[in-house]
C-alpha cells in the first residue's frame, strides 16, 4: 500500500494531534472522521478536508479509507477496535490496548481471524530517541541493564466524570500514563516481570490518582515505576547497566539522551507522532498483520503486567 488514508475514530483531544502529525507525511491522509455527534465530525473533517461520518459504524464501513484510528477512552477500546476489524479495517488502537489482558485477548484473537492488521499506537516506541537507546544498549554501551526507574505524572484537572477520573471510563493513572513505564521496562527487558509489589493514592472517584509499582525480573532486575495524574513529576526514565547509565529527559516524548553524563540530542519531526503512522504504513505494505516493534505479544505481556499491579492494589473497573 502506498498510500494510506485514514479514518480517525472520535474527534477528542489525541484524535486532533494524530491528525495533525499526518500533515508531515506526504503519502499518509485523514480521509475521513467519525464520531457520535456528527456535528462533531463535520468541525474536525473540515479542518482536514476529510469526509465526516455521525457515528463510528459508518466510519468503519466507508469504503474509501484504508486504516482506522481508535481514540477513544479505555474502556471503548475493545469494542471500537472489533467494529473497524469486523469491517476489515486494519487498526491503530490508542494505548492501553485494551482495559485488561482478556480484552486484548480478543482483540488480537479477532484480528488473526479475520486476517486484518491489528497495533497499539504506544508511539514513545517509534520515537528516534527510544530506537536509540534501543542501539546504545543492543551494543553493550552501558553493559547489562540492572536497574531502571521510570516516572510518567502530569496535574490533570480533576473532573470526575473526565475520561482520567471516570472509573467507567477505566480512568486512573496506570493505564493513562503508567502503561509508558510498564511499556519501556518490558522494551529494555524484554520479558515478563516475576514478582511485582504496588501501592497507590485512590481519589475519590475510585482509580488511581497515583500509583507505584516495583517490578523485579528474572536474574534480580528491577524496575521502579511511578504514574500519577494529579501530580506533575519528573517524567524520565534512568536505565543503569554494569557499565554506565542513560538517563532519558521526558521519556515518551523525547528529543535528547544522557549517556554516562554526555547530552546527546535528537531532534523530532513534527509533532512525533507520525512516526507511528510509518510503521503502520510499513507493515500493511508488508502484508503483515502485526508489527514486530509492538506485537500483539508484546501489548498482551503489558496488559498482563498491568492487570497483575491493580491485582496488586485491588482495583477493578465497572463489569471487570
Ligand atoms: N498517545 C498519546 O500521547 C495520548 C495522549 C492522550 C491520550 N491518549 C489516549 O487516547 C485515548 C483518548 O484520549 P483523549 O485524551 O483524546 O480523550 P478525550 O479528549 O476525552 O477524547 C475521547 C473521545 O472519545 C470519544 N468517546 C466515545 N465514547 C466516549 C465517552 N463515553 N466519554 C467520552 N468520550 C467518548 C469522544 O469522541 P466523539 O464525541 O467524537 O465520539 C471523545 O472526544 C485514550 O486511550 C488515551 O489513553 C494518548
């Protein structure tokens, strides 16, 4: 596929950045946008010249748009994502994938069934400065990782029935934000972790206000995690091996790396988040149903992770 032409699914706050990040990409397009409200999808069709669609079945079913992009709370996530599959519409699917590892399950299930390219939009994994801390450590250049510490908070206002705070939304600190720390140790690690404890600050809503979690990996690995979405914090990622440390400034959204004390910095094109877009690109001209930087396994195994930390804290969202 040389072309790709976009259907964005909701018209929401990431929905917009998404489409404006296409802007960069000459061969990539929104073609269209659905929403429940169609008003909704007339006012950010026009900014696109994209066609707008007053519900997502109809989005899923226009013929003339090659992918969808799901944008839509956590708890939608599944559902959204079958409806554009059911329709043979391959999928980038905003993080977390899902709202437990039993969605995803079915997801990803629906996916392989009906042949259908199916990826989260975990876009900090895209981002030329997690490919190059990908490098630096494939190459020894810190030694073997021992220990990383990872914090992703930001001060969200509170806004009880907010897409953040709305248990039945699955708002709360560890899927919005957490997921990029529990994304980055099992990039870095690359495996599962054995034993996790966790603690969290419940608000009054009933999710997360702030979570923290350690996780230890086989051969006594660690990794300590934080998420929060009322507390601005440090939002960096330290990686420490036998022989040096990186030490990545805003971790999901980076432009520079510390190595061993050494800035190095990497600039980004656009808003960033195209580059996610690229590899969809990529894969679907590939023919493959997944893609090998975010597999299907890869987003199960941080779903699993996840639905283990709020095992941890005992908390359950509405229907779980
Ligand atoms: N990659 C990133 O950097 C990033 C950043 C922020 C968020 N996200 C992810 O993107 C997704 C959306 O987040 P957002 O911040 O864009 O949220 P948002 O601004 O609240 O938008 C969510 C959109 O979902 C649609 N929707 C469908 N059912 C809804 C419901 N019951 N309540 C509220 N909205 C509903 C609405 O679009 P219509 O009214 O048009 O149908 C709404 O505009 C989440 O999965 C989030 O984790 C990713």
């Amino acid at each position: 596929m040389s072309t790709i032409r976009w259907g964005i699914l909701s018209t929401g706050r990431i929905a917009n950045t998404f489409a404006q990040g296409l802007e960069v990409l000459s061969d990539q397009r929104v073609a269209a946008v659905g929403s429940r409200s169609l008003a909704s999808a007339e006012r950010m069709a026009d900014a696109y010249g994209a066609r707008a669609h007053g519900s997502y079945e109809e989005l899923a079913a226009d013929p003339e748009v090659d992918a969808i992009y799901v944008a839509t709370p956590h708890s939608r996530h599944m559902e959204d994502t079958l409806l554009c599959l059911d329709a043979g519409k391959p999928v980038l699917c905003e993080k977390p994938l899902a709202l437990n590892e039993a969605q995803g399950r079915r997801m990803i299930d629906r996916a392989r069934e009906r042949g259908v390219f199916l990826m989260e939009a975990m876009w900090t994994r895209f981002n030329p400065v997690t490919a190059r801390v990908r490098q630096l450590i494939a190459s020894g250049a810190i030694g073997e990782v021992r220990s990383i510490t990872g914090d992703f908070g930001f001060r969200g206002e509170f806004d009880p029935s907010g897409r953040l705070f709305d248990p039945h939304l699955a708002g709360g600190s560890l899927l919005d934000v957490g997921v990029y720390c529990v994304a980055y140790a099992s990039m870095i690690y690359g495996d599962e972790p054995e034993a996790i404890v966790a603690l969290d600050d419940r608000g009054s809503t009933g999710i997360d206000e702030q979570c923290a979690w350690i996780q230890r990996h086989a051969g006594g690995r660690m990794a300590n995690l934080s998420s929060a979405v009322r507390t601005d914090t440090a939002q960096q990622m330290v990686i420490c091996g036998t022989k040096g440390m990186i030490v990545v400034p805003r971790f999901f959204y980076a432009d520079r790396l510390v190595l061993n004390g050494v800035e190095e910095a990497i600039p980004l094109e656009g808003n960033a988040y195209h580059y996610q877009a690229i590899e969809v690109q990529r894969c679907l001209a590939e023919g493959l149903l997944e893609s090998p930087v975010i597999s299907h396994e890869e987003s199960l195994a941080i779903l699993r992770t996840m639905d283990r930390i709020r095992a941890e804290l005992g908390l359950c969202y509405p229907g779980e």
